[in-house]
C-alpha cells in the first residue's frame, strides 16, 4: 500500500512539473519580449532626460507594428531624431513575416486593435488591407512632395497616397560569387544565353551554378518575378491587361518565358541536388562560401549577409536577370514598404509630425547613418554614401542608367496566393511552364473574384 | 415524470456550461455555416450564393488535397492501431522495466507538435540531416524524405505515428487491464500458451478500446494539419497538401468566405465518414 502511495505522489509530481514546465516557457517568452521593449524605453527615457525644455508633443507615445525580419537600426536611429526633437516616443510591437504576418495585420485591422503606425508592404499586398477604409489619406501632406512618384503609384489605390516609405528600395536579382568569377575567368552575363554558358562552365568546374532553396518556397518564385523587366520590354501594358483580365500568362510568350527560364534552371541540371530540401538561410551560406555561384533573391538577402557574414559581403556582386537583347538588360525593382497611419488613431498630429520628420533629409540621413545602406532611397534629393556594398553599387548603376522596371506587384493588384507553389512545382519539373502557367492564370482568376475586381 | 427530489440537482447547474458550449462552440459553427455563402472581409460581407463552394471544388489542388487526407489518415490510424495493439500489449506483461518503458512511449504525445515537426524537418534533411548521417555511416544512402514528392507524405506519417503511438498505447492498455484474469486462468487450466492467450482473449476483447483507437486517430488523422504544416507547408508544390492547409492558405490570402466554405466541406466529410465508421465498429463489438 505504501508503494502504492508513493506511486501516486510521483505521477502528481510529474503531472506538476510537466505543468509548470509549460508555464516556464511562456513565462520566459513573455519576459524577453517585454525586456525588449523595456530597453527601447530605456534608451529613450535617458535621451527625454538630456534635453530640458518642453516639446511640442511632449508626452506622446506611437506604437509602430513591423515584422520582425526587416532590420530596425534605421528605424530606431530615426525614432530616435523625432523624440528628441517632437518628444513624440516610438513603440515598436513586432509580428511575423509572410503570411502570417498578413493575418497578424488583418485581424488588428478588423477588429479596430491596430497600432497608431503599420509597416506594411506597398503594392498588391497593400490593397489587399483596403486602405481608404483603414488608412488616412496623405495626398495633401506637404511632406509628400520629397517622396518619389515611382513609390507613391506603389501605396496609391483610387488615386489617393496611403504611405511613406519605410527604408530603401530592392531589387529582384541574381547575386553571384564574384571570386567564382575570378576564378574561373567569367564575365557578367547580359544576355540569358550568356548566363546559361557561365552556368556551363560552372558546373563542370563542380560548383553549384544555381542555388536553389525551394523549401523556403517564395524564394521559388524568384526566376518568374525577376524577368518582369523584360516582360515590359516587349508588352508595355501587360499589367494593366493582366489586371483587366485582358492578358494571360499563359498565352502571352513574353511572361511565359518567366516559367520556362525556371523550368530550363533545373532541367539542365543547374541546381543543387537537395534544392527541394535546402532553405533561405542554407542558400546565403552556400553563397557566401563559394559554393554555389549564383542565388538569384530579393536583395534584401544582402542585409542579411552583412548581418551573418560581415567580412564576405564584397565578395557579393549583383545583375539583373538577363533577357534577349544584350543592349537592354535591366533590373527588377521592388518597391520598400510603406509606414501606413491607422485611421482611428488618438494622436493624428503627432503622427504626421513623425512621418515629415522621417521622410525629411534629417531623417533619412539619420537612416543611413545606422545601417548599411542596400539600395537606393525613394526620397528625392538624398545622395548615397560612397562606400556602399559592391552589390548596391551594382543596383546603382541600372538605376542611373534608366534600366529598371517595378515588379509586376506594383503595377497591379493581382498576385495568386499559389505562386510559390506554383514555381516550386515547374522549377523541379513536377508541371510544364504551361501547365504552371495556366495553374496561375486560374489562382489569379479566383483571387480577383474575391477581391471583386470588374472584369473578372 | 421524475420528481425534483429524485434528481438530486436541479438543470440550472447545466446553464454554465450550456452558455460556454453555445458562445464558443454551436454559434461558431452556425455563423461559419452562413459566412461560407458570403464574401467575407471580416468587417464586411456581401451574399454570393454557393458560388465559394464552387470556387473551392474547382481549386487545383483539391484533387491532391482530398487523396493526400485520406491516405494520411488511413496510413496514421492503421500503425497506431497496429503498433499501438503490440506495445499495449508488452507492456502490460511482466516485464521489470515496465513501468518506465509506458512512460517512454507515451513521452512523445507530451511535446509540443510544431516542436516535433520543426525539429525532425532539421533531421531528415537529406545531406545535412542526422537521419541521413547516421544512415550514410551504415553504408546506406538515406532518400530524400521530404523533398521526394512520393514519399514526403509518408514521411509526415511516419512522424504523426511516432508522436500519436503513446495515446493509442495507453487506451490498449487501459482495455487490456480491464479484461478480468479469470479468463487467461481459465486458458492457462485447459493448456493454453502466450499466443492463445494474445489470439483468444486478449484480441476479441480488446476491441472496444480498439474502436475508439481507430475513430479517434482516423479523425485526427483527417483533420490533421499542424504537423504537415510544420514539417512540408503541404509542399513541395501541392504534394503532401491536405484540406485542412488547402483550406488554410485561403484564409491566409484573405479568401474568408471561401475558405470558411472549405471548413465546411471539411465538416462533412468527416461526418460522413466517421458516422458509418464509428457505427460499423460499434456494431460488432462483444459484451464482456
């Protein structure tokens, strides 16, 4: 019977233990985030005490929600400016990227529980958050008239200006190794032919000519996205026939040609043998590490490296996804997020205040002077610093030289939930760019019956 | 007519519960059924009929979606039925570590299911990952378990298995006890050995707690989501998707409507399997 006793005292202490092992860990979670945000208020309560004389909106505390993916050193550099110039102190929360992110922001939305600030991406993903319902119009601010028009038709829906941009643009590109380069006497590609030839001679040197890191599927849909400058170069009004369900990708051979460059990336065994398997973080290491020679990423992925791998960042090199014409090779821009303004809101003046001090050349100055600067600002008048990264200077250059072109998800609302699937499937042969396509063009079809855009 | 006396308890001490059960429970599921005729921006709503429905039956990826959740759930629920029977089964012997070994094998179902799926997605990694490693040690090459479009889904199985297996155990177990001595008495007097005992006894009697193994983990099994979603996102491309990620992915897009339509086909399905199921197990079931 003693035993018996015993028995039971241990299964109830286990059962106690298993319990407060789960309130351990919540517990921990809880107090890391807040420890986080406590030393944020930290920083800015020493910097309210430096400066002694009241401010014009003393007092005032912003909350801002951003993922937790994007870097903040800039963010935080320019927080730090307005307090200690407005008194106007920034909270940043933090959610998740991807879609989760998008839920994350969704539901805070809909059930009036936003922060008084929303970084947010500009472009389809924008309209999706039906912004004149939730967002305060900023076409008559005066601080608009720094931003560039290229990002404002980015946050624009029924021709009112919804954002200001969060940090610097990105490019969808191909980075590249340039000591694989070196080595083996290779030059920048401007034509595709010309790449598929490196990749050749690549391969047989026995490094991998592209990564692929499918298991990270968005980073599937690369190769498709990244083409959309030459898509333009030959359909100039594809977006907006897409969007009128007037083009397809389907039977338009000029975006078709997205697909079957990803198709023709695998059947001439070009990737990584466990591309299915290998993820983002896998693939900069491959990389950096030589070896693989080519990732073609969102820029964004520099940042990244600087972050991982610091002393191999100028090893990175940059080109656009090359089409046809070796005269014409331009670049695929994406558009920075935006920094939206909640309608319902309790301090509207101050959070204009904060936006004209983050878009002014005081603020994007204090930006660039915390982080390292990965692409061109979408602010007029800012000059970029000379010791930028090899892979921006590169950036730099299709931009100066007038090649580039936003992404198909600037210049229109459409984009098919399904596409990474989608590209994971013709990029590892599993479907014909045809048939990934004509799988597309039916996602596209369904989306804009649920956003019941006319036409469709 | 009963009288009050006779009840001990008045129907108030339901009233509680029965608010509980209805707010997050029956008005839910109503409302769902009326949201998936609507297109739905979860402030706004406009009647569209069945046209979700309609949308959601022509998705690609349902095909896939509706073949992936009826072989996961047909593959989960027969190896923990039959692993399930087996370990049951030992451990209910006289074994002297016994006690220690149930704990071990219901440890699994105690961890967390991203964590288990986060973590065996690291280790079935085809070159990086220590399934593989240690296989590559014995000479053998390990496939690509998750990357391999015909066997990522056995591969999810294979773990939902390893997780689940503990729960099944412990229901067996629980029958097993249940069944009185006297009759593995009665067999060991007339001459019977082990396997008579497992084949005569313990197999036809077992049964009641081997039906609610099979509703249970062929439901969980269709309706299993976490797991897939942590291992593969229903990947590469659309081939381990069942409908619970299919159905997932749309609401992540911001299809509301359609995908609360989804849940509802899910609904039935389930019912209209478990129903037929769980009466044709109760059916043949033996009375101790």
């Amino acid at each position: 019977m003693g035993g018996m006793k015993w028995k039971v005292v241990a299964v109830g202490l286990a059962v106690l233990l298993a319990a407060l092992a789960g309130c351990g860990s919540s517990g921990n979670t809880s107090t890391s985030s807040s420890q986080s945000t406590g030393t944020s208020s930290n920083t800015e309560q020493t910097a309210t005490e430096s400066t002694s004389t009241a401010k014009e909106f003393e007092g005032v505390t912003l909350t801002l929600l951003m993922d937790n993916d994007s870097s903040r050193d800039g963010l935080t550099a320019v927080a730090k400016l307005i307090e200690e110039k407005t008194g106007i102190k920034t909270e940043i929360e933090l959610r998740p990227g991807g879609s989760e992110g998008d839920n994350v922001v969704k539901t805070r939305l809909a059930t009036g529980d936003m922060a008084d600030l929303v970084w947010y991406n500009s472009g389809s993903l924008l309209q999706a958050l039906n912004p004149e319902e939730n967002f305060v119009d900023l076409s008559d601010q005066p601080f608009m008239a720094n931003v560039a028009d290229s990002f404002k038709s980015a946050v624009t829906v029924n021709g009112k200006v919804f954002g200001i941009p969060t940090g610097s643009a990105t490019a969808g590109a191909w980075l590249y190794n340039k000591k694989v380069y070196e080595e083996l006497g290779l030059s920048v590609p401007h034509t595709w032919e010309e790449l598929m030839e490196n990749c050749e001679k690549i391969k047989a040197a026995g490094i991998v000519p592209v990564i692929g890191s499918y298991q990270t599927d968005w980073t599937a849909q690369l190769l498709l996205l990244a083409d959309f400058y030459n898509v333009l170069q030959e359909v100039p009004t594809f977006a907006e026939d897409f969007t009128a369900n007037k083009a397809k990708f389907a039977t338009t051979p000029a975006a078709l040609r997205g697909f079957e460059k990803l198709a023709e990336v695998y059947e001439r065994g070009f990737l990584n043998s466990d591309f299915l398997a290998t993820d983002y973080d896998t693939a900069l290491k491959m990389l950096v590490e030589g070896q693989g020679a080519h990732y073609p990423i969102l820029t964004f992925a520099l940042e990244n490296i600087q972050a991982k791998y610091p002393d191999k960042i100028n090893d990175i090199g940059l080109f656009g996804q090359p089409g046809d014409s070796a005269d014409n090779h331009g670049l695929t821009l994406w558009m920075p997020g935006g920094i939206y303004l909640n309608k319902k809101t309790q301090h509207l003046d101050a959070a204009l205040k904060w936006m004209e001090i983050y878009v002014s050349p005081e603020g994007i100055n204090a930006y660039i002077a915390a982080s390292t600067v990965m692409g061109p600002f979408a602010v007029q008048g800012i000059q970029l610093p000379d010791d930028i990264i090899p892979a921006v200077k590169d950036m730099v250059d299709y931009m100066n030289a007038g090649k580039t072109a936003p992404a198909l998800e600037f210049l229109s609302p459409l984009k098919g939930p399904n596409l990474p699937q989608i590209c994971v499937e013709v990029g590892s042969g599993m479907k014909t760019p045809l048939e990934g396509a004509e799988a597309y063009d039916r996602d596209v079809e369904k989306q804009a019956q649920q956003l019941a855009l006319p036409g469709w | 007519m009963t009288k009050l006396t006779e009840r001990h308890y008045t129907y108030w001490f339901l009233l509680p519960a029965g608010i509980i059960y209805f707010v997050f429970f029956l008005l839910p599921a109503f409302l769902s059924f009326f949201f998936s005729l609507t297109r739905w921006t979860l402030t706004d709503w406009e009647f569209i009929g069945l046209q979700n429905f309609i949308t959601f039956f022509k998705e690609d990826s349902l095909r896939i979606g509706f073949r992936n959740t009826l072989i996961y759930a047909v593959t989960t629920s027969g190896l923990k039925v039959i692993i399930g029977l087996l370990l049951g089964n030992a451990l209910c012997s006289n074994l002297k570590t016994r006690d220690y070994l149930r704990s071990v094998v219901f440890f699994p179902t105690l961890l967390s299911t991203i964590a288990v799926g986060v973590a065996f997605a690291k280790m079935m990694h085809p070159t990086r990952g220590i399934i593989n490693q240690g296989l590559a040690l014995l000479g053998i090459q390990g496939p690509d378990w998750l990357g391999n479009i015909k066997l990522a889904l056995f591969s999810v199985a294979l773990v939902d298995v390893w997780k689940g297996v503990g729960l099944a155990t412990v229901i067996y177990i629980a029958g097993i006890m249940s069944i009185p001595l006297e009759y593995y008495e009665a067999l060991q007097v007339d001459g019977g050995n082990n396997w008579h005992k497992f084949r005569y006894i313990t197999l036809p009697l077992v049964r009641p707690a081997m039906h609610s193994v099979i509703i249970l983990s062929f439901i969980g099994g269709l309706r299993s989501f976490d797991l897939i979603w942590a291992m593969t996102k229903g990947g590469p491309g659309f081939a381990t998707d069942v409908i619970a990620s299919i159905i997932y992915k749309q609401y992540q897009a911001g299809f509301y409507g359609l995908s609360t339509a989804g849940n509802v086909i899910l609904f039935i399905a389930v019912a209209l399997l478990g129903v037929p199921l769980y009466r044709f197990l109760t059916k043949r079931e033996v009375e101790l």
